[in-house]
C-alpha cells in the first residue's frame, strides 16, 4: 500500500518532549496509525467504522 501522499495528523494534544504518539492518516476509505517516533515502521490500516468504534470504547 502506497502512503507516501498521507498526511499525518498528531493529536493537539500532544507534546514535543518524547512523549509517545500515535498520528492518523486518512485513506478513501480507511484510517492509517503509526508511532510519532518511528514514522517508518509498521502501520496500522483500520476501516473507518472500526475506528471509530475503538475509539468509543477506549474513552468510556
């Protein structure tokens, strides 16, 4: 998979004193992830349902 067009995202409320990150890159029709700290290693591809819904359970 071709990301090399992705525009990363870091949460705004994040910090730039080695604090560990993760960014969000949108596709057509899914979410990419990967470490702030390690922008070439490995990513994680989500479709966007599942995202979401891991995302609602994380926060209650």
């Amino acid at each position: 998979m071709d990301l090399t067009d992705v525009l990363w995202r870091k949460s705004s409320h994040s910090t730039n004193n080695g604090g560990q990150c993760v960014e969000l890159g949108a596709l057509p029709n899914a979410v990419v992830a990967r470490d702030s700290k390690d922008p070439d290693g490995p990513r994680l591809v989500f479709g966007r349902g599942a995202l979401a819904e891991f995302l609602t359970r994380i926060k209650s």
